[in-house]
C-alpha cells in the first residue's frame, strides 16, 4: 500500500489527543499518540558523523536512505492509507518532515489561549497533587508553590508551553504554506466543520464522524510525562466551561492573556 503522511504538532492541552482519535474514525486514517518517530529520526539524524565510517565515505545519499526506511519500517504494520504521525516536536523539524514523508506532507497545529492551556495545566495540577507528584513539582520545588509560579514554569522556555510557542513561532516564519492551525475552541464548537476543513487541507474527501461516540484508540502511559490524565479525551464533544480566570486568579490571568501570535 502506498501510504501518505502528515504531521500534527502544536501547544499542549490544545485538541490534538481528540483530533487524533476524531481522525482515526476514518477506515483509511491512523493517527498516533505521542510519536517516538521524531526523536528516532533527529537521533539519527545527529549522531551520523558521529560514525567515522560514514564521514571518511561521505555517504550522504545513504544517510537519507536510512531515515526514510526508518519511517517505512515504524509504519509496516499499520495497514491505512493516511497516516497523521503526531509529537510536538514535529515542530522544530519541518524540513526532516518533508525528507521523509515527502513534498506533499501537511502540518496540522493544535493551538489555543495561552491562560486557558495554563489553567488546563493547573486544573490538573489539582487534581493529580492529592496521589501524585507531577514532575515539575519534583524538579523546582519551592518554585511551583503558587499558581503564578506554576505558570511561571509551564511558560518558561523550558517548560511545555513556552518551549512550544518557541517552536511555533519558528515554524509559522518557516513553513508557512504547508500549515493548517486549528483552534480548540473551533475544534469543540464546530468539530465537523473544522474536520472538513482538514480534508480539504490534506486533499481527502470528506467523512461524517460520529461526536457522540469517540471511542480512544490512542494510549499512553501519563506517569511518562509527569502527569496524569494529560492524553485522556470524553467521549463526546463538550465544551469545556471558561473559568481561566477563577483558576488561574486576576493578577496570572492579566499576565497571560496575550501571546497567540498566530492570530496577527
């Protein structure tokens, strides 16, 4: 089977977990979890001339070779047409993507506002902090003691959020004519209209997913990433209730509420 792929990257806590399972409602589509793709391939990517065979024989064309048959052999088992492989990370390697999936390639980015991803965060923060230590509360101790210093952290260029604008705004200057940037609240408030919109993107005819239904195919094991419930979706589509500015308070709400640079 030929196959064709696409990227999805973006902001955490931005739709990407329930586009991924919308998508894969779709008999000729297979969307990942977090993919373990990118690093593979930047691994590779990076540690080649760490060979010193493969310097001395100035194999470059090998080099290229290689990464694609990684993608074919990551693939192998999946037997749809379109794969949609999804990391963040997708973000910061546009042209590795182009390389190995091929000039058609699009990028899909989940976005959304920015105190509405941190108040995500913090909600979960709550809610895992009665049984479980998230990582970053393990790693900067006394600076994740408030809300203010949590978001401090989560928007830090360290921290998953603020490292994901970075890339984000790299990408947009970059690869601008391969993206489609999907807002959450578009996402939720017109889940088929925007699913449309991503046919049209890819080039695919359009399909009628069933929102009340939304069974999860995709796993993973949220002790990984430090925190638990991160990557769990409803199963169907509710609009979550704006309340930002009470989690987060008014002082960390002003301090947040701008940054979405995709919208200028």
């Amino acid at each position: 089977m030929s196959k064709k792929y696409h990227v999805i990257a973006g902001l955490p806590r931005s739709g990407s977990t329930l586009l991924c399972n919308l998508l894969n409602q779709n008999p000729k589509f297979h969307a990942t979890e977090t993919s373990a793709l990118p690093r593979i391939l930047t691994s590779v990517k990076a540690g080649w001339e760490n060979i010193p065979e493969n310097v001395a024989s100035n194999n470059i064309n090998k080099k290229e070779a290689v990464l694609k048959s990684i993608v074919q052999g990551y693939f192998e088992d999946v037997d749809r047409e379109v794969i949609f492989d999804r990391n963040r990370a997708w973000a910061s390697e546009p042209e590795l993507a182009k390389l190995v999936f091929g000039e058609e390639t699009k990028i899909i980015l989940c976005v959304r506002t920015l105190v509405d991803i941190l108040a995500s965060f913090e909600k979960l923060f709550r809610k895992n902090n009665s049984i479980f230590d998230v990582t970053d509360k393990k790693s900067f101790g006394d600076n994740f003691n408030t809300v203010e210093k949590r978001c401090d952290v989560w928007a830090s260029n360290k921290g998953p959020v603020g490292s994901s604008l970075e890339m984000l705004q790299e990408l947009i200057l970059r690869s601008h004519e391969n993206l489609l940037i999907i807002e959450f609240d578009e996402l939720l408030s017109s889940t088929q209209k925007t699913l449309d919109k991503i046919y049209k993107f890819i080039g695919e005819d359009s399909y009628t997913h069933d929102l009340e239904n939304i069974e999860q195919t995709t796993a993973e094991d949220d002790r990984f990433h430090g925190m638990l419930g991160l990557h769990n979706i409803q199963n169907k589509i509710n609009k979550p209730v704006n309340d930002s500015r009470i989690i987060l308070g008014n002082s960390v709400f002003k301090k947040y509420s701008s940054g979405e640079f995709w919208r200028t």
